[in-house]
C-alpha cells in the first residue's frame, strides 16, 4: 500500500456516483491516500454516510447528472468551497437490459442521459478550470460493453460505445493543455451493476425466449459472483493520477482482456474477407 500524499501532493477528486460501487471503492481509496474526495450522491441521507469515511476530507454534495443545468453551479460551488478540482472521475452510471425490440425509446434515452450525456456535461463543467490551470485528469468509466456485444443490452453497449469514442477524442483536444483523458474499461466486478443497479425491461416477444432467457438467468445467477474486485479496480485508478503518461483506454479484468481480444480478433478477420470489396468504392 503507497503511504498517503502528503499536503502538498494531495489533490481534489470528484467523483460522480460514490454512494456504493466502484465509486464508493475510487473514493475509499482516494481517501486513503490522503486525497481530498467531493462524491456526489442522490440522497440527502447519503451524505452523512459518504462524510463519515474521512471527516474534513470527504465532501457530499447532492446532484443527479442527467440534472444538466444544475452541473454548472454545483462545480463551481465545490470549487469555491475546496478549491481547483484536479480530477474527475465519471463514475455515475447503470446498465440496461432488454432486447431492443422490447425496449422503448424512452429506456434508451434515459440510459444516454446517466452514462453519455451526464459525463459529458461533467467533463464540460470541469475543462474550463483544467485548461486555464494546464493540468488536470479526467477518468471516464465506460465498461468491456464499450467494445463488445450481447443479446439484451443495447442501450448500454451503446452508451459505453459512446463514452469511449467521446473519451479517446477529447483526450486529443486536450493533451497539449495538460490534461489527461482515460476510459476504463471493467469486465465483471462485484458491484451492484447486474443486481438492485440494473433497469430491466420486461419480456413479451415469444420469439426471443430460446435466446435471451438464458443470458438473462446467467446474468442474474452470476450477480455477486463475479471475478473482479471493485477495491483492486480502485487502486490501479488512483495509480493512473500519479502516471506521467497514462493510458488511452485501460481494459479490467481477465474476462474484459480476453473478450474484446477476441473482438479484434474478429474484426480483423472481417476486414480481411471484406478488404477488396471496401477498396472498390475508391475512385480509380
């Protein structure tokens, strides 16, 4: 375990959606190492519990990300309170699951509004800051979703789709200011994303059941069994804000290595089959 920073390496981090999950194990780790932590929560009763972690270093406030107009004001309140914000961690989200003929529309906005545009209104409330001081790191937690696909979860793999390509963009826009941009990227940890944090739409097309009721029993049966360890994850992000040249894209987890390898794997061998028939469309 590193020793905690001392006041002059210690920095602000806020992270979006610290009540449970991997954004309450980012902040108990943050916290630990003696980083100051702004969390936002939901709940009025949440902050109580979020400030008992580390008293004068761990600060609630109460915002919900897909409240866009009220990102602006809450920002600059917490930096009048605490000071310049050093990093950002997108952490608020959830996952969706329904076949996407099941699926309304109003599901899939919802589902853009927590994981797309809530992070991106976020990241556009932090920047002005970040770029007038030259430095400053935004971590976007995305998910293997953002690379491959399932049955049953389309809104979300979209959203993490997004998410990812907003992330790798952004982070060549502001590179040469000092800033930093990583999207990480979780297989299955043991969080409550599969559980009470999932948005289920509800099954009423026969012709699917052969193929979704498993997944979506796997899914369910699986949920608290995973792999991951959410309090492993949060090390290696806070090991990301020391690194002088962190990455791009960070993939956790032995399932997500494996599956999006094999997602490019794939990709690679389609490109190939298709290679000819994707040159032809050139002008000769």
């Amino acid at each position: 375990m590193k020793s905690p920073a001392s006041p002059s390496s210690s920095r602000l981090v806020l992270i979006t959606g610290v009540s449970s999950g991997f954004g309450r194990a980012f902040a108990t780790a943050a916290l630990t190492a003696g980083h100051r932590v702004v969390g936002t929560v939901r709940k009025k009763e949440d902050v109580d519990a979020f400030e008992s972690l580390a008293p004068d270093r761990a600060h609630a406030v109460i915002l919900n990300v897909t409240h866009f107009d009220c990102i602006d004001p809450a920002v600059a309140a917490i930096e009048a309170a605490h000071g310049p914000i050093d990093v950002l961690i997108n952490n608020a989200g959830y996952g969706h699951e329904g076949l996407l003929e099941e699926s309304s529309l109003a599901e899939m906005r919802h589902q853009f509004d927590v994981n797309v545009f809530g992070a991106v209104a976020m990241m556009k409330a932090v920047l002005p800051g970040m770029r007038q001081r030259r430095s400053g790191r935004i971590i976007n937690i995305t998910s293997m979703g953002g690379y491959i696909t399932m049955p049953g979860i389309a809104y979300y793999c979209g959203s993490k789709f997004a998410l990812e390509g907003i992330s790798e963009t952004l982070g060549r826009e502001v590179k040469h200011l000092g800033i930093h941009v990583t999207a990480v990227a979780p297989g299955s940890f043991r969080t409550d994303w599969a559980g009470r944090s999932m948005v289920r739409s509800e099954r009423r097309i026969p012709d699917y059941d052969a193929l979704f009721d498993p997944i979506r029993q796997a899914r369910e049966e699986k949920s608290g069994k995973q792999a991951g360890d959410p309090a492993k994850a949060a090390a290696v992000v806070l090991d990301l804000l020391a690194d002088p040249n962190p990455p791009v894209h960070l993939l956790l987890g032995r399932d997500a290595v494996q599956l999006v390898r094999g997602k490019i794997a794939t990709l690679q061998a389609e490109i190939s089959a298709w290679e000819a028939i994707s040159y032809s469309t050139d002008f000769e």
